[in-house]
C-alpha cells in the first residue's frame, strides 16, 4: 500500500488526516495496483468504546486507513489543537464507492444486516447502476464457528469491495481477525447502519443537521427506546474524555 498522510491521535483512536476526496484518490489508486485495504472509521461512540474495549481498539488502530466519521470527532480535534479536514462519513464514502464501482467495473460484496434489508440494498444498487457491480450478498447473522466459513465465501467471490453492515465492535473484530482470508478482497469497511438507509428503513437527517454535527440527534428521534443510551450517554462520556485530555483533570 502506497504511504498515507499523517494519523493524528485522538483518544487512544489513529485518525488519517484526510478528506473525502482524498480518501478516495487513496483506495482507487490502491485497488488499481492490487493492493489490500482494511478501513474503518471511528465516531464519538466508538471512541468511548475504545476507552475499556481493547481488543475493539486494536482492531480499530491496526486497520491501515482510519477516517473520521461524526463532526464530534472533527470538532475535538480542533479543541486539542490537533486538527482534521474534515469528516468523512462511512455511509457517504460507501456511496461514492458504489459509483466508482460502476465506473471501473468492480464487484462489491455486501455483507450484514436482514436479509430483506440487504436483498433490497443489492435490488436498488443494481436498478441504480447495473448487477454487474454486485459480486455477491448475505444477512449479518452467522455463528462465531461459521465466521471463517463466511469470509471464505466473500474472499472467493471475485469482489474488489467488501462492505459489512454490522454493528461495532462486532464487525470491526470479525474484519481484523479474517484479514488473511480476506486478503483478495481489495478495500474492506464497516458501514454499520447504511444498509438500513440506502432500504429506506431510516431516513436519515437533512443535510443541515449532518453538517452542524446534528444527526445523531435525528437518529434518536427516530428510535428514542433503542438510541438513547448510545447517544444521550456516549455523547456526554466523549465530551468528558475530550475536557480530560484538554485540562488534564
């Protein structure tokens, strides 16, 4: 893999200083030479998680291309004086990809969620662009002792791109531990919840609210029962760590 610019530390978490469009320069450039991508992004939740979950935090800071996915993360940056670009949200970046899939002719394989909810992401995909972006798809639910199996069947299904809808820190584990069978597949990400966004099962926030770092908010409007506690809790517990590392308290 060609060098990649600086990683700024925040909160135990490496962050690629990068824009989008540099990040997309990076994984075409990368993919053109036949070379590996683990990427994942990080956001104010998952950073908290990293705090007491160690073996989440290595898999995090040992993937080679880490963006910052949350304006929280972007504006914590700048408070400690060590700033970021921009951020760069997962389900944005997973849609340029799906359009330069089209344009270079690669496969993508997606992986997780429910299957009505991945079928209908692979049906709109393809009505969208065309089926021969898709290499092949299957629901988020297997066993501990299937995972091998699983990545077996995406490493040999001839995709370029891999996208796994599930949640952390279970689907930034399953892509560290099977980075070696994995390893034909050319850029691998977590996308967490797109999958439901691109279905049409979440709407997600109006431009306004995701560029003034807002659409957390909007989530948890949608599902109070379920959001609450990772975003009213997390948020306050990455606001915490932020002041912490500032001030030294």
């Amino acid at each position: 893999m060609k060098p990649l610019p600086k990683v700024v530390d925040i909160l135990s978490s490496r962050i690629h200083n990068l824009t989008m469009k540099e990040t997309l320069n990076i994984v075409e450039n990368n993919i053109e030479d036949g070379k590996q991508i683990h990427h994942v992004v990080v956001n104010a939740g998952k950073i908290v998680a990293m705090q007491d979950d160690l073996q989440l935090r290595k898999s995090v800071n040992e993937s080679d291309l880490i963006n910052a996915d949350g304006q929280a993360v972007v504006w914590a940056s700048k408070f400690l004086g060590k700033p970021l670009k921009e951020r760069v949200a997962g389900i944005d970046l997973m849609n340029n990809l799906v359009e330069m899939a089209f344009r270079k002719k690669y496969k993508i394989f997606f992986f997780g969620a429910k299957e009505d909810v991945v079928k209908t992401v692979v049906d709109k995909l393809s009505l969208k662009y065309s089926p021969n972006i898709v290499a092949g798809y299957r629901n988020g639910y297997f066993k501990k002792e299937d995972e091998q199996l699983v990545a077996q069947e995406i490493a040999n299904s001839g995709a370029h791109i891999l996208f796994v809808a599930i949640s952390s820190p279970t689907k930034e584990n399953f892509l560290y531990e099977n980075k070696a069978l994995l390893n034909k597949v050319n850029f691998v990400m977590g996308v967490g919840g797109s999958f439901d966004v691109v279905a049409g099962k979440v709407k997600r926030a109006p431009l306004w609210m995701q560029k003034n770092g807002l659409e957390w908010f909007y989530r948890l409007i949608q599902e109070p029962k379920r959001m609450w506690k990772r975003y009213l809790l997390g948020n306050f517990n990455f606001m915490y760590l932020v002041f912490k590392e500032k001030f030294g308290f």
